[in-house]
C-alpha cells in the first residue's frame, strides 16, 4: 500500500460555481476600440469572445452569485463556513475588505473572513492557505471567492491587455478529505522581481495617490508589456517546475489534467515546450478571454463539469502573475 506524503495538506474539494455576466463581447468589438484588424487580435491573443459587465452587474454581485451556489452544490448553510477567503485581483475597493463586503452580503456572522493577493495567482495562494487551515484543523469549512471585474479599467490605447481581459467570477467550498491521500501533494510559489513593472496599475495606492501632483486618469488603467513578460516567464517557468516536481518541464509525471491560469494564447504555447499533451490541458482562453484570479478556479470549475476531471484524479493547476509571480500545485482530488 502506498503511503500518503508526508508532506501534503489534506482537503477535499466539495463544491465549485461560477457567475459569469450576461454580455458577451466578440473580440471584433473590443478590437474596433483598439484600431486593431480582428482577425489579427484573434491569432494573437486566442480570445474570440469574452464577458463584461454590464447593468447593475459588479464584481460583488458576481461573488456572491457563485458562492451561494457553490454552498447549494454543496447541501451547505453560509454558517457553516469557517473561514471566507477574497481572492480576487482586482479590488472591489480599498477600505473595508473586500471579504467583509461579501460576508455582509452573504449574511455571514462572526467568522474570520480577509483577503489573499497575488494578483492572478490569488486563488493558487488561498487554495494553500485553506488547505492548511484544514489540515490543521483550524477550519472545517474554507469557502474561496474570486471575482474579477477588470474590464472597468481598461486602457483602448493598450491593446494587449484590453483585447485580453474578461470579467467573472468562481467559488469553490473546501473541507477535511476523506482518505489520506486526497489533498495538496506539492505546491511552491516564487517571485522574480525583475517583472515587477511588466504587469502593473501604479494608481490607487500611496504611491500614486489621487492627489499626488502627477497622478492622470491613465495611472488606474491595466498597463503590461506582454513582451517583456513573456521572455521572463520562459526562462523561470522550466526550473520552477523542476523545483515543483522533477519532470514537469518535459511532461506530466502523475498529472491527470493541467488547469492552467489562461494569460494568453503565447503563454499557453509557451507550455508547447514542456510536451504537455494538449488534450491533458484545459483552455477557456477562446471563450472567457483571460478573467485574472478568476481564470484558475473558473477552468477548474468547467473540468470538472465536462468529467475531464474528478474523484482519485490529479490535477495541476499553475500559473503566473505580475510580480513576476510562478506559482503552482498538485491536487489529488
């Protein structure tokens, strides 16, 4: 009999939702405001469509959708939450949390609920986080929220990331595993600060303050030099992996299925070099464009849905983020 590592954090996935907006938005649209040709916008980003907000639609109402439903999936009442984890990478506001803004609106009461950021890795980083308040049993039941509203601040004049961006929400409910082996057996994050200026909005912090004497509307925009990311993200990507688990950059040694952060079409090529099959990795790039923190857990979610993914199986989910963030985990599920 195989012994369980000694070293994984034990938790069971119990339920995963998503909230997506009503409005769908072609990239031939999104283009026209960019004065880019369609069909270029296409190859190069590998989004044919992706969803705004729109209405009365918010990031908050989002969340709050996809976590009602994830405890409905699950035959779970919102005070049997212990802990509510924000894992969103664009802010609803500063002040207060935006945890507190979704425990107010979900009626939760007196449980510990804050937010974890990592930008587009925030989801990778409150998975871990729950699992080891499971595994320790500091909490029975984790519920994580990731709501992406990014579309609100995007900049025509910055065609990489405008033609990328979409909007959207997923929950996923967390609890203790039902054999030794279910939970996370590897996971590592690392920070190469040399990318710290790729991926940035430098407006909205102490920094760049709205009465700092240089501040203009384009500092609270999206600004990425996607080039740039992509250069620093081939050359740390390949070690990282190694460093997660000795094979991964030249395959999927003991992987069922790849969930990985959508960044864009070249950052899903990029995963080309490694001889991942492609039939092992899950894409929502074409039809969700890429929805930040949002874009792990709503991937996870469609996976699991289509039975590309289940019980006993094991998945990586792995990504970037700006910082430059690479982070990464396997999951028995």
């Amino acid at each position: 009999m195989t012994q369980p590592n000694p070293a994984m954090l034990g938790v069971r996935l119990l339920a995963t939702a998503q909230a997506l907006p009503e409005r769908r938005v072609p990239t031939a649209e999104v283009a026209a405001l960019c004065h880019v040709p369609a069909d270029l916008a296409i190859k190069r980003t590998g989004v044919h469509e992706r969803r705004w907000l729109s209405g009365t639609e918010t990031a908050l109402s989002l969340g709050t959708q996809a976590a009602r439903e994830a405890l409905n999936r699950a035959g779970l009442d919102i005070s049997d939450v212990d802990v509510l984890l924000n894992a969103s990478g664009s802010q609803l506001q500063p002040i207060p949390d935006g945890a507190a803004l979704y425990a107010r609106e979900l009626g939760l009461q007196g449980k510990a609920t804050y937010s974890l950021h990592a930008t587009c890795l925030s989801f990778l980083i409150a998975l871990q986080h729950a699992a080891l308040l499971i595994h320790t049993r500091q909490a029975r039941h984790v519920l994580i929220i990731s709501s992406e509203g990014g579309s609100v601040g995007l900049n025509p004049a910055q065609p990489e990331s405008t033609l990328l961006i979409g909007d959207g929400a997923a929950a996923v409910l967390l609890g203790p595993p039902e054999h030794p082996h279910q939970g996370l057996h590897a996971g590592r994050t690392e920070t190469h600060p040399a990318g710290a200026d790729h991926t940035r909005i430098t407006g909205g912090g102490t920094l760049r303050h709205p009465n700092h004497p240089d501040a203009t509307p384009t500092d609270f925009t999206f600004d990425m030099q996607g080039l740039q990311v992509l250069k620093l993200a081939s050359r740390v990507v390949p070690p990282f992996l190694e460093r997660l688990r000795p094979g991964l950059s030249s395959g999927l040694p003991g992987i069922t299925r790849v969930i990985p952060h959508q960044a864009s079409q070249a950052g899903l090529d990029l995963m080309r070099r490694y001889h991942w099959p492609e039939e092992q990795v899950e894409v929502t790039l074409r039809t969700l464009g890429n929805v930040i923190a949002a874009s792990l857990p709503l991937t996870l979610h469609q996976a699991l849905e289509a039975g590309r993914l289940g019980a006993g199986d094991t998945a990586l989910l792995v990504g970037t983020g700006a910082g430059l963030i690479a982070g990464g985990v396997i999951w028995e599920l």
